[in-house]
C-alpha cells in the first residue's frame, strides 16, 4: 500500500478484542510494507555492522604495510557506505509510509464507525475521548507500526554482530555475546514502571481534553452564568496534573536511556582493556582488537532501537486499548452479541408504514403528525434514538418496526434513508448554507420551501448582510463551524430545515423548537405540519404549540405509553399528562382540587 493509493476502499474489519490485538492485526495487515521496511534495515544495519570489519582489516593493512589489501578495504568501505545511505534512505520512506498508511487505516475505521452510531456515539463515549482516539492515539498507534520493522532489523544486526565476532575472534566475541543480551534486557525491569506513569500521564491527558472539549463547546452558557473562570481554574489544575504526570514519566524514561547508555560505555571499557591484554599477549592481533573495538561501538546504534520499540510500545498499547473499545462499539447486538444492524451488501428496500416501538408500546401511524410527551428529557431522547434505529438500553431488547420490518435488521443505509432522527442539540458543519443543505434527499422538497417552513428568513438575512459576495446570496454565505456566528434559535431552524429538505420516510424531532420564543414556535409548528403532510412525523415536545396542532400524541410516563388523545383532552382527562405540559407541581395540583371541591360543595350548598 502506497500513500498515493490512499484512502482505502475497504479498511477492513479489526480485530478490537484488546489493544495489543488490534495493534497486531494492524501490523498484519501491512505485512507487505513491514517486510520491505525490513529487508532495507537489515541492508542499513548489515552495513553498519560490515564497517569494524573493514576498519580492522584496513588498520592490519597499514600494519603490515599492504597497499592491495589497504586499497581493498577502502574500496569495501566505500561500498558499505552506499549500502548504508540507500538502506537508509528507503528504510525512512518504507517505514513513512507504514506509519502514514496506519494511521490513516485507523482513522478510515474510527470515521466509518462514527458514522454508523451517529449520535449515539457520544453517549457511549466522551466526546474528548474521541477526538482523543482520533488525534493523538492515531499517531500513537502509527508510530509503533512504524517503529517494528526498524526494531527488527536492529535484532537481527544485533544477532549477526554477535555471530560474526565470535567467528572472526572467538576470544573477545565470547565477551561480546554474552554481554549484548544483558544489554538488550537491561532495561525490562524497568518498563512496567515506565509504562504505568505513562498510562497515568496519559489519563490524566484524555482527562484534560475532555474537559476542554466540553469547557469549549459550553463556553458561551459559561460567560451568561460567569462561570468560565471556575472552568478556567479547573482545566489550569487539570493541565498541571498532566505536567508533572509527564515529568514523573520523563524521569522514568531519561532512566532507561541512561542504562542503555552506561551498560554499552561497561563493554566497551571491559573488551578494550581485556583486548589490550591480550593483543599484548600476542593471542589476538590490532587488527582483530580494531574490529572488535568498533563492533561494541557500533552496537549502540542498533540498540538505541530497543528502548524505542519499548517507547513506542507503552504509548501506543493503551491508543490501542482505547480506539479498540470505541470500534468495538455497536449499533445494536442480539443476544448472541453479533451485529444485526449493519449489512455490508446491497441496501434493502426501505420500509414504509407505521412506526412502532414493542418495549414502549409507542405508535405513530403513517403519514400523520404525532407529538411524544416524556416527563424525563434524557428518556425522550432514548427513546429518540430508538426510533432511529439506534440500540436499546438493554441487549436483547425488540427492535423498533416499521411497517413490520425491524429497523435493527436493515442495512445502515437503508435505516437511515427510513427513519431521520433530530436530537435536540443538532450540529451544522462549516461551510455555505447552499452546502448545507446540500444532503441526500428524495428531492421533493425544495431548500426554499424547508427554509420558510422552519422560519429561518431573518437567517437567511443575517447571513445576506453578513456574505462577501457583491451579490448578497445568503445561500453563498459561510457558516462558521458549529454555526457559532449565529444565535441558538437560529442554528436549531437551520437544523430543522435540512432535516426537512432530506424528507425521509420517518422524521423524528426531539424539541425541535426550545431555543425560540413562542411567536416563532407557532409558526415553525404549522410550517412542519404543513410541509409533512402525508408523511410520517415524530416529534418529542412538551410546547403547547406544537402539542396543539399534533394529530395524535403519546404520553410516556416511566418507560410505557400511559395515554394516547390530543392535548385539550389529555390536559382535562390526565393529570399526570398535564403536569408535564403546564408544569404544573403536585401542591398545585392539590390545591387546584380543594378549589374545585370547595366550589362543588358551594354549588351543592345554594341548590340546597
């Protein structure tokens, strides 16, 4: 796999039972670049290794004043050097390219999941975790990709230097051989600490994001209520926690680079004054010393790929860890725990009829407007999100119907194309409100029939006034991203408006309308009506408005259907009913009903 060959046209299906397993499915999947990246190393270190040898063959030259074998040794030495640079050069650009080709495998998979949870994948997972995964652990994960076949390469040198000292000098390679495993393990007692204080570093990190990502997103909610100086407070405590976590973790890891330092400086020290001892003896030559003296000196190099595969290994295993639990996410599960609701083949056609919900008996008829009253706002938008398809609560659970076909056994595709689900925090993407409401549709709703049905004209004026063009097309106009440049009640009618130009089978809105004043409300509500008419329409609303013009609406009370009418009735008939739209509290209630009993009896008196 190349780079220009990116992105791949089918990522694969990873293996998420645990982070060292998907790091090693990961490499698996690259087995083509490792070995490439592989085979240039052992080229690089080989001839890195190659050098004490001509050198000691070189340095015996001179001593023996042989010009043909100094001229041989030097036309050797030319040769590793080109070995070495080409092995190099195409190790770096090999091992790029795995990390780069990783990386992007990780984030092709994390983008392909987030768009099959959708709004569900926030309630599972922290949203600062998942720009968490989506950043920082990608590069992570790439970098251990990466770092593998480097490490391997520098075994393998390792193992051939070892072997050739001992076959080139028995004596002193003993020593060398011996004292290159201690060398390479040295430094494992003390990776499980290292490797704690980095998890706890990065912890505390994943911790720090998430609170900035929220502090971020709540930031004008916090300066109407001032309290961004206690958030300020709180991620400055939060930031200098992740510091001194980093510098616990720093000293740890200045350690082991020390060892790896100290014990190569002790073999270097040992084999030069044992091979001094014996080249004085007459048992070795200069030459065989030089070669020897250079080999330990060049064994560091290789080495140094230790502590780094030990580095990369402790940093990615817990990216790994925490971007496998989020693709081990699922958009629902049966009981036997596989996934009934993604379907890699064909879309199936898309249902039509009436929705219906079997674990809360909630029904909404085809083609009419029903409103859905929860007492619990988190509960409406479970409940929401059931509709669409989304998982329940428990595993198990029966799936939501509509006409009959459950929506969790239909491709992702055609469950979206079926049922659109509004949460009622809705986002807009950056960009022109022309690329906004540029989404699939059926392409019978026209962007300016939504756009007035969701009463966005004095949107569509603000961003006229507000366009570069000499024009003043609001259509052409930018969107700032998250639609920060506009008010809550506006960004929540943009919303509801391409929601409206999809026109699917189903639309589901939860409080589509709380961020406007009831002026705006009655007419939104009529234009969603209007616009609807004959389509399936579901909205989660406690509004009077909106409850008003509702052709049938359902009271949910705990999990269950608890009445079934229109709003005057339900609000004479059901109490429970009308404490949640007119918010009306139980001593309320009370003592509207003394009122009422007094002026009974009062009735009951005078007919007396």
């Amino acid at each position: 796999m190349q780079i220009r060959d990116l992105p791949y046209t089918d990522p694969g299906e990873p293996d998420v039972r645990s982070g060292p397993r998907f790091l090693y499915w990961l490499g698996r999947n690259q087995l083509g670049g490792q070995l490439k990246a592989l085979g240039w190393g052992l080229l690089q270190q080989c001839g890195i290794a190659g050098l004490p040898l001509t050198v000691g063959f070189a340095v015996q030259a001179a001593v023996d004043r042989s010009g043909s074998r100094l001229a041989l040794a030097a036309g050797l030495n030319v040769l590793l050097g080109v070995a070495i640079a080409l092995g190099e050069m195409m190790l770096h650009r090999t091992a790029v390219t795995n990390w780069i080709t990783a990386a992007a495998r990780v984030q092709q998979l994390l983008a392909r999941k987030t768009a099959e949870l959708g709004s569900v994948l926030t309630r599972r997972v922290a949203a600062g975790e998942v720009v968490a995964v989506s950043t920082g652990d990608v590069e992570k994960i790439g970098w251990f990709v990466e770092a593998l076949s480097r490490f391997a390469a520098a075994a393998a040198a390792l193992v051939i230097i070892c072997v050739g000292l001992l076959i080139y000098a028995p004596v002193l390679g003993v020593v060398v051989a011996i004292g290159a495993p201690v060398l390479a393990l040295a430094v494992l007692p003390l990776l499980p600490r290292a490797t704690k204080r980095a998890d706890i570093q990065r912890e505390k990190a994943g911790r720090a994001t998430e609170l900035a990502s929220d502090t971020v997103a709540g930031l004008r909610v916090l300066r109407g209520i001032g309290g961004e100086e206690l958030f300020l407070g709180r991620y400055r405590d939060a930031s200098q926690e992740v510091r001194r976590a980093a510098v616990r973790s720093a000293r740890m890891w200045s350690l082991i680079s020390a060892v790896q330092v100290l014990l190569p400086g002790l073999l270097l020290i040992t084999v030069v004054l044992y091979g001094a001892h014996l080249a004085l003896a007459g048992r070795i030559s200069v030459g065989e010393l030089v070669t020897v003296y250079s080999a330990v000196t060049l064994m560091m190099f290789p080495l140094q790929h230790f502590e780094e595969i030990a580095m990369a290994y402790s940093f990615s295993r817990p990216s790994a860890k925490r971007a496998a639990r989020v693709l081990a996410l699922q958009r629902v599960t049966d009981p036997a725990g596989t996934d009934t609701g993604v379907s890699s083949g064909p879309s199936a056609a898309v249902p039509s009829g009436d929705l219906y919900d079997p674990a809360t008996g909630l029904l909404a008829p085809e083609g009419r407007f029903t409103a859905v009253v929860c007492g619990d706002p988190d509960a409406a938008g479970r409940l929401a999100d059931r509709l669409g398809g989304h998982p329940a609560e428990s595993a198990g659970e029966s799936s939501v119907l509509l006409g009959g076909v459950a929506l969790d056994g239909l491709a992702l595709e055609s469950a979206r194309t079926a049922v659109l689900v509004q949460d009622k925090d809705p986002v807009l993407l950056s960009g022109t409100l022309r690329e906004l409401l540029d989404v699939p549709s059926s392409g019978q709703v026209e962007a300016a029939d939504a756009l007035a049905a969701a009463q966005c004209g004095d949107v569509l004026e603000a961003l006229a006034q507000a366009s570069v063009d000499p024009g003043q097309d609001p259509m052409a106009t930018r969107i700032t991203e998250r639609g920060r440049s506009l008010s809550g009640g506006q960004r929540q009618r943009l919303a509801l408006a391409r929601s409206l130009v999809t026109d699917p089978e189903v639309l589901v809105l939860d409080e589509p309308t709380s961020a406007v004043d009831s002026h705006t409300e009655a007419r939104v509500a009529d234009g969603i009506k209007r616009l609807r008419a004959g389509r399936t329409t579901v909205v989660f609303t406690s509004s009077p408005l909106l409850l008003d013009l509702a052709e049938r609406i359902v009271f949910v009370h705990e999990g269950e259907v608890a009445s079934v009418g229109v709003h005057r009735e339900l609000v004479r008939t059901d109490a429970r009913y009308r404490a949640v739209v007119t918010r009306e509290t139980d001593e309320e209630e009370s003592k509207a009903m003394v009122r009422k009993t007094a002026q009974a009896m009062e009735k009951v008196e005078e007919s007396a």
